[in-house]
C-alpha cells in the first residue's frame, strides 16, 4: 500500500478483513471517530442530520484516496470531487486539522500496537492529500 511500513501495519491492525468481526471491529473505529470529530461546535452543525452509516462507507473510501495521492503522487478524480464536496460546504483548513487528530486519536485509541511512530506515520501517509485538499479550498470558486 505505501513505503511506511508503520502506517501499513497499522492499518492492517485496525482494518483487515481477515477476521471474523473486521466489519463490526471498522464500524466501531469509524463511529467512534465521528463521535469525537463531532465534538467540535461547527463540525456537529455540518452533520446534524446526515445519515452516518452512508458517512462511514464514504470515510473509508476518502482514506483510501489520501493514501493512494500519497502513494501515486497524482491526485485522483475522487480527490478532486473530495475537496470540491468540501469547498462546497465551507469547511476550512481548521477543520481538517480537527479532522486529523481525531482520526488519529482514534487509531491510538484501537491500534493495540500504535505509539508515536504510527502516529507519525498515519500522518504522513494522510498529509499530502489533505494539503492537496487545503489548496483546493484555497482556489477561488469558479463563477461559470
């Protein structure tokens, strides 16, 4: 998946589908992790009344397109479609840095194994496409 071994093996830890409860075991990460991404004030306004089981499905998929910008070094039609959906609703470059410390609070939070490393490593795996996606909020809108 990528060069960081430590964010592999994390991700492995936390993810794989190669055990019995790997779906309830990814439902309860991602419902916790919106649980405390939400905490923030602004961050519950814009989900107040979203469906969070379509939200998760749609999480899972957005990490897999940071990582893969990460890996490939090009940023993917999904991408681009991510940081236009979140031009789109105001979210600023704050609210990606709440989004990131509780997704990593998260990941030390299931990661049996997870010290400083894996977080350091979760973080370059998911900073360059989240930097891709702070650039995009930074674009002016295009009035056509």
């Amino acid at each position: 998946m990528t060069a960081i071994p430590q964010f592999e093996a994390s991700f492995d830890r936390l993810f794989s589908a190669n055990t019995a409860d790997a779906e309830a075991r990814s439902t309860e990460f991602f419902t916790t992790f919106y649980r405390r991404f939400t905490r923030h004030p602004k961050v519950a306004e814009l989900f107040a009344g979203t469906d969070m089981n379509k939200q998760i499905s749609m999480l899972k998929r957005s990490i897999f397109d940071l990582v893969g910008f990460y890996v490939t070094g090009t940023p993917s039609a999904e991408l681009y479609r991510l940081a236009g959906v979140h031009s789109g609703l105001g979210i600023d470059a704050e609210l990606l840095d709440v989004w990131l410390e509780a997704l990593l609070q998260t990941v030390v939070e299931y990661d049996r194994h997870a010290d400083e490393t894996t977080r350091l490593a979760w973080m370059a795996g998911l900073s360059p496409g989240l930097t891709f996606i702070r650039l995009q909020l930074l674009q002016p809108s295009d009035p056509d």
